[in-house]
C-alpha cells in the first residue's frame, strides 16, 4: 500500500471516530442538564444506535454492494449526519431528540462499515495492515475528548455543533477517497438481505460460544457509554471528558500490540483477558470516589 493511501485511510479514520467520540460520551450529560432527560430517556437515546446497527447496514450494504461506490455512499450519510447532528444540538424537548438521534444513527452506523471497506480493498496483507490504519481511529476519538475539554462545552450542545461540522468535512473528504467500486454480481434476494445464511455459522461451537459471551459483555457495556461520563461528572470529576480518553489510549496501544499477540498467546486469551479488564473496571467504578477512592476512576 502506498504511504499516501496509507495517509488519506488514516485521515478517514481520524474523522470517523472523531464525530462519533464528540457526541456520544457526553450525550448522558447532555440530555440531563439540557433535556432533564430520566434515565430511562437517557438509555432510549442510546439504544437507538443498536437498533440502527441492526437495520440499516442491511440496505445501505447492498448499496454500497451492489449499486454504487462505497466513499460514495459514506460521503452521502456523512453530509446528512451533519445536518442531522445540528437538528439535535437545536432540540429542546426528548420526544424529538430521540427520533433525531435515532435518524442519525441510521445514517451513521453503516459508516462504520463502508469505511472498514474502503480501507480493505485498498490493502495487500489487512492483517498487519489495517491494526495501524484503525488506531488513528482511536487516536480521533481521544483528541475529541480533549476538544471538548479544552472549549469547555461537555455540559452544552456545542459537542454536537462540533460533531456537525467534523461530520460535514468528513462527508465531503470521503468523495475524494479510493475509489471502492461494488463487488457483488449476483440479484439480490430476501434471503440475502436478511442475512440468514449467516445463521450457519451458529453451527460451529465455538463460534456460538464467542456469539454469547459477547453479547454479555455487551449488556454491562452499553451502561458504560451510556451513564459513564455522567456519572463521573456528579461524582465530582472535572473535565470528564477529557480524563475518560485514558481509556482510549490504552486502547489505541492495545490495537497496535493485536498482530504481535494474535502469535504469542492466540485469540482465545486476548478476549479473556479483554473481557477479564472489563469486570476489573466495573469494580473500580463501583467502589471508587473522589476521595482516597479517586484512583479507582481513574483506573477505571
């Protein structure tokens, strides 16, 4: 891969991730302080994004599949994602603010997707390629965190004018993007949009395995992104926003160590000791405070 693919794939991932970690870890704050959302409101405005994960990469997949190019489409969803993302930091009421999120969401979560395309159809060797290209993913999703401490608007909807304007640039960057063509050649089917001969792979055990031990993992996670900064913040944390990216740097290490790990200890160890730091950080959150206990956040 050439080193400016290599750059202009980094770029994307950057921004990708950078739109999504301006919003998303302060939405909790945001609704509460803004909204006066309950948490019941607060969890609503979240699952919207499972749900959207669940429905529209079917369609916007077999777009991007079958019809049109894959920056194309990116592009497209990004554009409206910052129109969308704008709606949201003008909403004054939960009702609306759902049905926008939940709007967005649509629009962006198959982004998730047509960027990892992008990114592999432009690689000769993606597993030791794409570790490096991935964590500038990362490394946006902790310089948002950072903007967002350093312009001090974790309790404002200026996070969302924030992700709107990234989302605008990134929707217009994508159209300059390797050109990622449709692959697939053959009619689509009801079958095939509904994913169901993805079903078989439930017949391999140890698949079916990894399937429910993630969704476990899973269920604690969504409380973490959605009441964790939240939390931190009536703790008594300043500048939550910023401090919570700790996490995103240990991750960014972590992504760059996977090729060296997946030949030292195998993938059956690195996700148990993943899924092993997850319950270590929920202890810590439960028992740590501001106090002598302050380092348990941290940790945490």
């Amino acid at each position: 891969m050439k080193l400016k693919t290599s750059v202009v794939l980094s770029l994307m991932m950057f921004l990708q991730y950078y739109v999504w970690g301006s919003w998303y870890v302060t939405m909790g704050t945001f609704m509460t302080n803004i909204l006066g959302s309950t948490g019941i409101q607060i969890g609503a405005a979240y699952s919207a994004l499972a749900i959207a994960t669940m429905i529209s990469p079917f369609f916007v997949g077999m777009i991007a599949d079958r019809y049109f190019p894959a920056q194309r489409v990116m592009g497209i969803l990004h554009l409206a994602g910052g129109v969308l993302l704008f709606l949201a930091s003008r909403v004054t009421a939960n009702g609306p603010f759902y049905w926008v999120i939940m709007l967005y969401s649509l629009a962006y979560m198959p982004t998730i997707a047509l960027s990892n395309s992008v990114a592999f159809r432009q690689m000769s060797d993606p597993g030791k390629q794409f570790p490096v290209i991935r964590v500038f993913g990362t490394i946006g999703w902790v310089i948002s965190g950072f903007m967002i401490a350093i312009l001090g608007i974790e309790h404002t909807p200026g996070t969302f004018y924030m992700a709107a304007v990234v989302s605008v640039g990134l929707g217009l960057f994508s159209f300059f993007l390797p050109d990622t063509p449709p692959q697939a050649k053959t009619p689509s089917t009801a079958r095939s949009l509904m994913g169901v001969d993805a079903f078989v792979l439930f017949r391999d055990r140890p698949y079916l395995i990894f399937f429910i031990a993630a969704i476990f993992v899973c269920i604690p996670l969504s409380f973490y992104f959605g009441f964790a900064n939240l939390f931190l913040n009536q703790a008594g944390m300043q500048n939550a926003a910023g401090k919570m990216v700790m996490g995103q740097i240990s991750e960014a290490l972590f992504i760059l160590a996977i090729p060296l790990l997946f030949n030292r200890i195998g993938v059956k160890k690195m996700l148990l000791i993943g899924m092993s730091a997850w319950i270590l950080r929920y202890i810590c959150f439960a028992f740590g405070d501001m106090g002598t206990g302050a380092w348990m956040l941290y940790t945490g």
